[in-house]
C-alpha cells in the first residue's frame, strides 16, 4: 500500500462521497478518492498528450 493521506473536503463533496460508499459502489472512503484521483491522472496525461501532438 502507499502513503496515507488526510484529505478534507467540503461538505457537498463529503456528502457525494458518502453516498457513494452507502449507495454500494464503493466498499470505503478511500477507494472512492482513489478512484476520483486515478481518473484526474487519466485525463491529465490524455490532454497532455493532445497537447503534445
């Protein structure tokens, strides 16, 4: 596993999160931040890659 890190958010975005892990989708907090972060890193490296073409 990786660092652990403290993340505040506010409160709609805390809420969105929440309702995604009581909803199902996800199984915790973190995976629903892993998730957001994963798909940040995603779209960065697409539109720095448009860039560069």
């Amino acid at each position: 596993m990786g660092k652990t890190l403290q993340v505040s958010l506010p409160d709609e975005l805390n809420a969105e999160v929440s309702a995604a892990v009581a909803s199902g989708d996800f199984a915790c907090e973190s995976d629903v931040i892993r998730a957001a972060v994963e798909e940040w890193r995603a779209n960065h490296m697409i539109e720095r890659i448009g860039v560069e073409n």
